[in-house]
C-alpha cells in the first residue's frame, strides 16, 4: 500500500476498531455484572417471599404438606416463574415443584434455611430462570454486531475524506514542485496564508531551492572558469606548437619554446591539482590527520620559504607572539599559511613589511597574517574566497595564479572547525586571520580520518 492516505486511514480505523473494541467488551462486562446483581436480587426477593407462604402452610412433625398448601405453593410459583425445593435437615422431601431439578440450566438458584412451627430446619431452594438475564445480554451482542461495523466504516469514509483534505494542501505543493526544473530553479512555491507545519514545510523547501539555485550557478560559473583557466595555456601550447613546426629553430629557440611549455603545464598542473583537492574536500574524500600541531615553526617554515622572493621585492618579514598548539592536519595547516604568506609578499609594496603573529584566547589561537601592500577594495572582500574568483589588476592571471588559493584555504579551516577572516583597506594593508581551536580546548588526540 503505496499511498499515505490510504495507510493513514487504515491506521485510524485499526485503532478506531481497537478502542471500539475495548470499550464494547468494557460496557458489556459492566452490562453482565449489572444484570447479574439485579438478578440475585430479584432471587433473593422472590426466595423470601416464598419462606413468608411457606411458613404458613409448614406443619409441625414430620408429617407432609397438605393439599391446598401444595397448590398455594405452586400457584406462586408459577406465578412468580420459579421452581422451589423443601427439604428437612434429614433430607425428607416436604415439597418439590414440577419440573425442579438441581442440575436445570438456565436457573439462577438460592438456598435458605427455614423452620417449620415445631422449630424443625428446613432447607429451601429456589431457582428462577435467567432467561430475562440472557436476553438483555444477546440483544446487547446484537447492538455491537451492527453498530460496530458501521461505526468502523463511518470512520473509515470520514477519516479518509479527512486525510484527503488534509494532505489536499501538500498535494498542491507537490503539483507546484513537479514543475520546477533546472530551467526554472528560479520559481519558488507560495506560502499558504495559514501557519504551521505546512508554511515551514514551504518555506524550508523555498530555502532548498535557493541553495540548490546557488549551488546551479556556482556550479556553471565553475565550469565556465576551469574551462577558461585551462583554455589558455592549452591555446598558448597549440600557438607556440603550430609555430614551431612550421620552420625551423635552432637549439636556443627550440629551448625557450620547451620552457614557455613547461610554464603552461605546471600551470595546468597546477589548476589540475587544486581542483582535485577542492572536488575531494567537498565530498570529504580528503584524508586529515588529527595530532598536535605546533604553529610557530610552521609560520617560521613559510617566512623561509618566501624569504628570497620576499627580499627581491624589497618586503620585510616579521613575526610577532608566541606559540600555539592546535589539532589538526599538519600538511594542510602548512598549505594555508604558506599560501596567505606567499599572497602578503605578492602583493605588497616595494618595501613594504608582512607581519606575522600568533595569539591564543579563551580556547581559540589566531593565527594573523598582515601587510602593507595595496589593500583590497571593500565590494571585492564578501568573494575573496570563491573559486576562480580574483581582484581585478591586483589578482590577475599573471600574478595571482588560477584563484583557487583562498578557496583551499577556507576549506582546510572548515574541515578543523575553524573559520578565516579577511579586513582590507585599499592603500594601507590587508589583514588575514585565521581562528583555530586550541589543542587544550580539544583533549582527544586521536587522528581522525575522513571517508576516502
């Protein structure tokens, strides 16, 4: 059963007919126990009535009934329904009804004790038939047998009818949403004028709708770029090959050739390489080993190894603070302090200074990577970090690589929850700040390996 409406209905009916259930055999237990009492009431009254005529017609001795008591005694009982037993302590019959029997079913039977006028005991069993009793409780039986299955099938109509209204609603969003393709990911679902559950199931899926949008263009924008990235060392290697084919060279030309292809293949390689490490970070394919990294050494790594580009432009390098020991990856941490060191060198100022600097705070280590250059323009900061994304001039082909940089640094940062922050200001500088947990905050120094 594929439907929800019909497994919802079939569910309101099973505990429709389980609580009908119940309380049928509930009423009719109370019923039965009603009746019963009433019925040994009525016994008791009627026995009692029988002991008062007995009384008056007992002889004293042993000697038995007479006549016309014998025939008062059964005009009552006719009368009355019942049929009644007279013994003495000794077991001498005084008197019996027509048609008494202990073993009589259908009778509900009492047993008194009596004396006739001499003070002789007498033992007196009445029984009275229950079939007023029975009656009551078949024709309750009756009741439920038609009454229950109505009620069951009433139940289940309206309960389906109700479902059907209910999910009415959600049946028109799912209408609306079958018609949202790739062609209009830009539509989105109205949301019903009433609150509750359904307004925040539209909204929610309004809100997936526009991450799926985003995800569509950023999607399209990444093609678009990696095409275009690759597309022009690709057409520079067809130019230089078809040209130098066509005549001859000699040895120098056919030199500067393989190293003008050289210079395009490790940029390709290089654009390869970083689109595969941020295609394996989305899908947390990237292996990250988790152990205590000291930061210093790696902030000193990357001053020594960007010392003599940084020395030929004529850019000092500081650092300042201490150290810090946070949990992570140390190739990974290596690669995003080598790229935002590499960046303040690039593009900075003749002369100008890189700062380096380390603090730690209420369980947090920041990591400060500043400098002096030409600043980044305020428009340009909310997409420093999109892929393929650069600042015009400053972030061109020639001197910023393919744009993938930054992006592989906030993913490196995200996957040690931490997160990287960029304030600017054009002429005077840019500040990187990257916001690490402590090691002490994080006591489990387990590696931890993502999914491969």
């Amino acid at each position: 059963m594929r439907s929800v409406s019909a497994r919802l209905t079939l569910r309101f009916v099973t505990i429709s007919a389980l609580l009908l259930g119940l309380f049928s055999a509930s009423l009719y237990l109370w019923v039965r126990e009603s009746l019963a009492r009433e019925a040994d009431r009525e016994v008791a009254a009627r026995s009692g009535m029988f002991l008062d005529r007995l009384s008056e017609s007992a002889p004293g001795g042993r000697r038995a009934l007479g006549p016309d008591a014998v025939r008062d005694l059964n005009r009552f009982l006719e009368m009355s329904g019942c049929a009644a037993d007279v013994r003495r302590a000794d077991g001498t019959v005084l008197f019996v009804s027509g048609g008494f029997s202990p073993a009589r079913k259908g009778y509900r039977e009492r047993v008194d004790q009596a004396v006739d006028a001499e003070g002789t005991a007498l033992i007196v069993r009445l029984a009275m038939s229950d079939q007023p009793f029975r009656r009551r409780l078949r024709e309750l039986l009756l009741y439920f047998t038609i009454f229950c299955p109505i009620a069951l099938g009433a139940a289940g109509l309206f309960g389906y009818l109700f479902v059907r209204q209910t999910f009415a609603p959600i049946e028109a969003v799912r209408r609306q949403a079958e018609q949202i393709s790739r062609a209009s990911v830009s539509d989105r679902i109205p949301e019903p004028a009433t609150t509750g559950e359904l307004r925040d199931l539209v909204r929610t899926f309004n809100e997936m709708l526009d991450r799926l949008q985003r995800a569509i263009l950023d999607l399209e924008h990444f093609a678009a770029d990696a095409a275009h990235e690759l597309r022009t060392p690709l057409a520079t290697l067809r130019a230089e090959i078809e040209t130098a084919v066509q005549h001859s060279r000699t040895t120098e030309e056919y030199e500067r050739i393989l190293a003008s292809f050289h210079e395009e293949v490790v940029r390709m390689s290089r654009v390869v390489a970083d689109l595969f490490t941020l295609a394996k970070l989305d899908m947390r394919q990237y292996a990250l080993q988790r152990e205590r990294v000291r930061l210093a050494p790696l902030l000193e790594e990357a001053r020594e190894t960007w010392e003599a580009m940084a020395a030929e432009r004529g850019v000092e390098i500081r650092t300042e603070g201490g150290d810090a020991e946070v949990l992570g990856d140390p190739t990974a941490l290596r690669r995003v302090l080598m790229n935002l060191v590499e960046n303040a060198i690039k593009f900075n100022r003749e002369g100008g200074r890189v700062t380096l600097g380390i603090e730690g705070r209420n369980g947090r280590v920041r990591v400060r990577v500043s400098d002096t250059g030409i600043g980044i323009a305020a428009n340009h900061l909310p997409r420093l970090f999109e892929r393929f994304y650069r600042v015009d001039k400053a972030r061109s082909r020639e001197s910023g690589g393919a744009g993938l940089g930054l992006a592989i640094c906030k993913s490196f940062i995200a996957s040690h929850q931490g997160r990287i922050e960029v304030a600017s200001e054009p002429g005077r500088g840019t500040v990187f700040t990257v916001e690490l947990p402590s090691a002490s905050a994080d006591p489990a120094p387990d590696p931890i390996v993502k999914n491969h």
